[in-house]
C-alpha cells in the first residue's frame, strides 16, 4: 500500500529527520513558519533543484544551525531536510 504524502506526512518527515540529523525539535507550527518564511525565495535556491525542476534545495538558519531543507514546488512545501 502507499504511503499519502500529505501536508502531516511532510511536517511528520521534517520533524523526525531534524531530530535525527541535528537534535533539534520542532512543533507543527514553527514548521508552518519555516515554510511560509521561504516561499518568498521560491525560484532562487541556494543549494540547487532536481532534474525536473520541482524540488529545490535551500538552507536555512533554524536554532543556531545553517540546515539544508528540500521544497516541493508542486507541494508547496518542505518535504524533507538534508545532512
């Protein structure tokens, strides 16, 4: 059966792999936050996109950490976060 990537599923992806990779916690509603403080940069990513376009790579400053995140244009949304 597969997986529906919802909006949950990718604060749920974002949340875990934060932890993981940083130990940094987060709520649901300071990832809100993350995404809507980097749609403005939507187009313009620092760190590159995919082959098609649709996933950009950014890096943001989150709890005294320059981390990087993935954003799905199709989305409209951080789908995951990178080491």
């Amino acid at each position: 059966m597969k997986t529906i990537k919802d909006e949950n599923y990718s604060f749920e992806h974002v949340k875990q792999r934060l932890k993981e990779r940083y130990n940094i916690e987060i709520a649901r509603d300071f990832y809100d936050r993350m995404n809507k403080s980097l749609r403005p940069f939507i187009g313009e990513p620092d760190c590159g996109t995919d082959n098609n376009g649709d996933q950009e790579i950014h890096t943001m400053f989150i709890k005294n950490k320059n981390i990087r995140v993935v954003y799905s244009k199709s989305k409209n949304r951080i789908t995951t976060v990178l080491l």
